[in-house]
C-alpha cells in the first residue's frame, strides 16, 4: 500500500484523504491503515485548514458529523 510505502520513507508524514462521499466505513478503515484526516468534496476552506493543522499537531481530523456518525456505530 502507498501509506505503509510513505511510512517507510518518514513516519511524521501526515496524511490527510479526500472523499468523494462520506461512508463510515470507509472512513474507519482510513483511519485503520494509517490516515490522519479525512475531508470530503463539499468540505470548506476552512475545514481543510483545519485539517491539515490538527493533523501537523498529531491529531485525527474529520468533520463533526462524521466523527459523531462512527461514535454511535461503535456505542452501537
């Protein structure tokens, strides 16, 4: 895979991936095989700024309601 690959090369890479449609599962999965962050297509400006900032810091970023939608699968 390309994210074990970029491992490799420099563990401090961040990643962050763009989707076209948000699917929960996808998104775990992301997170699962290394990607920090995950923005979809209508994300703002202002989301993929702070994405790239809280990922810089070590954090995972995705928007609110993805983050709550993949809370509720797991409670579930």
């Amino acid at each position: 895979k390309i994210i074990d690959k970029l491992d490799e090369v420099n563990s401090n890479i961040g990643l962050v991936v763009l989707f076209h449609n948000y699917d929960i599962d996808l998104f775990v999965n992301a997170i699962q095989c290394g990607i920090d962050g995950c923005l979809n297509t209508n994300s703002s400006y202002i989301d993929f700024i702070q994405s790239i900032r809280t990922v810089k810091d070590g954090g995972i970023w995705a928007d609110n309601e993805v983050l709550t939608s993949a809370l509720k699968k797991f409670i579930n």
